[in-house]
C-alpha cells in the first residue's frame, strides 16, 4: 500500500510554496499527499509566527491535530515553519505530543515525514521545482526571492528566514514555463519583498525579469504582491504600465503614514514620499487598483497619529485595504519601545479602520457597474448551483473579494472568459458571462 501524509498550511503565500516544494518531495519520494489529517497516518503542519494571532492559531492546530491520534488513528505530527523555526527548544519542551520538529527548510520537513513513514530521506536536490500544487485551477504563487534584508523594527522575518537571497532569472523562467504547462492562467510573484529582487547584488532588477516573463509568456497574467514603497523606481514603474499582461494592482503594504511613526518602524519612507509615489503610480497605470495593509497601535502612536492615518485612508480611497493589530515580537527593537498602547484601545482603532474602509471598499464594488472585464474562473459557488466564484486582474487571490458568475455552471474552473458586471454584494461583484 502507497504510504501517505497529510499538509496542512497556516500562514502567508510564502508559507503555501513551501508547503508546495514539500508535497513535491514527497511525491518524488513515492508518497501521496493530501489535506485532510484524517486521513493519513502522518500529518505536517506548517506554521506561522508573525504576530500573536498567527502564533495562537498554529498552536491551536497542532493541538487539534495531535488530538488525533487518539480518535482517528493518526500516528505521527511534524510541525515546521516559522513558529518552529522561532520556538523550537520551547515547543519540544511544552508539546511532547509533537514527534518532529524541523524549521523553515522544506528538506528536513519532508525527511521528517519520510522518517515519520519509516521512509529513507536520502539526498533532496539543491533546487526543488514544484510538481504539486495546493491552489485552485488556473493560478499559482512563483516565488522569486527568500529572506529580507529590510529589518523593520517589529518584525522578525529577517531573524527567522534570513536575509535577501534572490532566484536566479532562469529558474524563476523554467519554473513559471511549468506552471503554465500545467494550465496556470495567472502567476502571483511572491517574495517578502519583491521589488528588493536581486537589490543584494548592488541594484534592483525586478524591471528585468518582468520583462523577461512577459516575453516568454505573453498570454499570462502577471501580478505583483508584497512590494514596499520605499523600494519602487522609474524602470519598474515604466514596465508594469507598459506591460498589458501585468495586472493593473499592485500590493503596497504601507503599515503607517504618520512620520514618527514610519521612523520608529524603520520604514525609510515619509508621507510626503508615499503620497507622492502612490500619485505617480495612478497617473503611471490606467486603471490601478492599490491594495494595503495598516499597523494599529504601534508603541508610540497617540489619537493624534491614529486620526492621520485615519484621514489618510479616507482620502487615499484604497480599492482594497486590510489592517492588524501590532503585537510585540521578541528580539525585535520595537518589543523594547515604551508607550505601547492599550490592547482595548488598538482593538477599537483597528474597528474604527475598518468600518471607514468597509464604506469606501463597498462604493468600489459598487461602481463597476456594467464593466466588461477578463474573469478567471476559480471553484463553484455555495451560494447557488448555477454560480461560480471567479477574480479579474484587480482581485488578488485568497485576500480580496471575488467575482459571483451567474449563469456559469458550464463554464469549468481554470478558464478565462468575458464578463459584465451587473451589480455588488458588499465587497464582492456580481456578474455574467459574455
């Protein structure tokens, strides 16, 4: 009988390709892989540990799933990722019910499935192309670069993945070549920081291989997430708006706007520099859609700096916008910064945010009215049997709202077709097939 483990994946898109290049291992290694813990006598859970939140509910997993072994037969957990590349001495000691624990590296989780299934590990290559995917049909995470040099002052990324370490072109290429082999539609790049790539070797070159990407691939959609604005130039700019396979948004976390602020998280950008660079990139790119991310409750950030944020983003109009609440991270300056604020006063910041965003995300929505746009069909909907759920190049996967597809249940998942939008449901956009 085939052996088999189970994946489980917390956490961000980086999370999910590791998850990815560990499935993928294991294929090769004669194992099959599922999601469903249930399911398979080995289970690896892939964590987070980024924030409170996302450390709570990988610890919260692990503990579900170890539950296991008393009612469904599950015989062995890995735990790996962040949180056990950042607590592993103190997970060891605190979750005996945990038979391995291994870190960030993909290689010594998949060796410790293999050994968990009384499996040889034996010698995994340098480089892991991908062979199994856990998204939805028609679109994938490529990720382009590992690590961060940026060192904000809360986060410790840098501690826990290292610093830049950049793809070569040519795998970013050859890996990208297969996914689209494979029937991907649409290539998310992913990185902690995508416009630092190759900034390690002197300049940034992200122009160029988008260039590249679009040569080789010129039916694609292409789409930038998790670029920082102190890390845009005029190339860059210049190839995303002239490029029609790159999609008209990008992902700018921005995380504050007040100055002090953006000073004490190390941010290397001002306000009047964000204002500008965001000015630039509307009047660079027809129709761009931004979607950020805002930090509450920062140590040092009074009324006063909550309300400029407050009135910066009602301003700014952000097509999509998300925010969390700061917590302290060990060994990162900001955990030594005094002035922390309240929990009960971020909490209703953070509402306050929101509920502004929730007006000006719903207006969006509801203002494409009669827009014909590219749709790429991702699943069926729970709503109704004759509706699919689908994204255009303006909605990122996972994080944004989708398009409801009425009339589309001939229609597989995977394909691109033409839409009309003929009406809102919150944040999300109805539509019909052309």
């Amino acid at each position: 009988m085939q052996k088999k483990a189970a994946i489980i994946t917390l956490g961000c898109a980086k999370n999910t390709v590791d998850s990815e290049q560990i499935a993928s291992l294991l294929r090769e290694a004669g194992v099959e892989v599922c999601t469903d813990p249930r399911n398979a006598p080995v289970a690896l859970i892939n964590t987070c540990g980024f924030i409170d939140s996302a450390k709570t509910e990988s610890i919260d997993a692990i503990l579900d799933i170890a539950g296991l072994k008393e009612s469904c037969g599950l015989e062995s957990v890995v735990v790996s990722g962040c949180l056990a590349e950042r607590y592993a001495d103190d997970l060891e000691r605190d979750m005996p019910e945990v038979d391995f624990f291994c870190g960030t590296d993909v290689r010594d989780a998949a060796g410790a499935v293999l050994k968990s299934l009384a499996l040889e590990p034996g010698r995994f290559p340098s480089t892991v192309f991908r062979s199994h995917r856990f998204t939805p049909a028609g679109w994938a995470y490529l990720r382009i670069a590992e690590g961060c040099d940026n060192r904000c002052s809360y986060c410790a990324i840098p501690s826990i993945r290292g610093p830049l370490r950049s793809r070569p072109e040519g795998d970013i290429i050859s890996e990208a070549g297969r996914l689209l082999e494979d029937g991907v539609k649409e290539i998310n790049l992913i990185a902690q920081d995508t416009t630092a790539y190759r900034r390690e070797g002197g300049k940034p070159q992200l122009h160029g291989l988008l260039e590249k990407l679009c040569r080789e691939f010129p039916e694609v959609w292409i789409r930038l997430l998790y670029t920082h604005p102190a890390h845009y130039y005029e190339a860059l700019i210049e190839v995303i708006a002239d490029r029609p396979q790159i999609c008209p948004y990008l992902d700018m976390p921005l995380q504050h706007i007040n100055d002090g602020i953006l000073t004490a998280m190390g941010r290397r950008v001002t306000r009047a520099e964000i204002e500008d660079l965001i000015a630039l990139l509307r009047a660079s790119i027809p129709s761009l859609v931004l979607r950020t991310t805002f930090m509450i409750g920062f140590p040092g950030e009074d009324e006063e700096a909550f309300e400029e944020l407050m009135c910066f983003a009602k301003t700014a109009r952000f097509e999509r916008m998300g925010a969390f609440i700061y917590s302290a991270e060990e060994g990162t300056p900001a955990a030594l910064f005094p002035e922390d604020v309240p929990e009960q006063v971020k909490r209703e910041r953070h509402h306050r945010l929101m509920s502004a965003q929730r007006r000006i995300a719903f207006d969006v929505a509801a203002g494409r009215l009669g827009e014909i746009t590219r749709v790429l069909v991702e699943a069926d909907s729970e709503i109704g049997k004759d509706l699919r759920v689908g994204r255009s190049p303006v909605e990122a996967p996972e994080v944004d709202p989708v398009i409801l597809l009425h009339g589309a249940e001939n229609i597989e998942p995977g394909q691109v077709i033409e839409a009309e939008i003929t009406g809102s449901e919150g944040y999300d956009c109805v539509a019909t097939p052309l």
